[in-house]
C-alpha cells in the first residue's frame, strides 16, 4: 500500500485570493515546494484535494480550472515534485445540492484512496481550514497526521 499527503490548494499551495482561475492570480505559498519535496522524498504521493465552487457558482468554467491546474502540475514538476493527483469537488450545496465530495466530506481522499491503494492510517492531510481537516477524520486519516498549514507542519 501507498502513502500519501494529501493537500488542499487554496491557502496551503497558493495565496487564497478567493476563487482563483487565472494563473496570473496564482501565488504559490511561500515553502511549498520544499514541503512537498520532503513528503515526495519521504514516499509519499503528493494529492490535491480542493473544493473549486467557483464551477458551480459560474464564476470560472471547468475548462479553466483545468487549465490553471495543468500549469500548477507543470510547475511543481519543473521544481522536482509529481503530483499524482488531483482531486476536485466543482459543487456547491446552495447551487447544485448536497454532494460526497465536498469537503468536509471525504470523498475526494476516499476515491484517491481506491485509485492508488493508499493506507490512510500512514497518510498526512495538511490544509488551513478546520473542514479539510474534518474531511482527513471522517475518511480515516488518524488525527496525528491531520495539521493546518499555518505555520506549515515538520515532517
């Protein structure tokens, strides 16, 4: 079985600018690189998990938001980090209803889990909201492994 660590993207990968669609409005997170590059070293798949309701709400398409992330994944691998995936949730219960993907919800770190046969128990979930952290729990991520990104945790 695999390990991962799984990361959410706004306010832990990038400045969270609310809604960001454009790579122009992209600022990665100071350190994140490096972050990432000890967990890649140290075994771990690097997953993104990110609820991106600007889809649902109209605001950018999903085009765009692919987009943005083909450029994001290009980047971390020009910095040495492959990103084995990443996981989005394009709902939003006031627009589209209630949904297993958003965030607190754990179906983004549960399909992941079946896709690269990861062991949640020796997984880390590292985001800057107490619903990433909620979503770590209710899929199984012990809460040892479970940080918020301010200040970015130690391996």
């Amino acid at each position: 079985m695999n390990k991962a660590l799984f990361i959410d993207r706004d306010g832990v990968i990038n400045i969270d600018r609310g809604h960001v669609s454009l790579k122009e409005d992209f600022e990665f997170s100071p350190g994140i690189f490096d972050l990432c590059r000890k967990y890649s070293d140290a075994g771990y798949l690097i997953v993104v998990i990110t609820n991106q309701a600007g889809i649902a709400k109209g605001i950018y398409t999903e085009d765009a938001f692919l987009k943005l992330t083909g450029w994001m994944i290009a980047e971390f691998k020009k910095n040495g980090i492959i990103i084995s995936k990443v996981c989005y949730c394009p709902h939003h219960p006031d627009v589209t209803g209630p949904c297993e993907c958003r965030k607190p919800k754990p179906g983004m770190i549960l399909k992941a889990k079946d896709e690269f046969d990861i062991d949640l128990s020796q997984s880390v979930l590292i985001g800057d909201m107490e619903n990433d952290l909620q979503a770590g729990r209710n899929a199984g991520i012990p809460e040892q492994n479970l940080h918020l990104f301010d200040p970015p945790p130690p391996l």
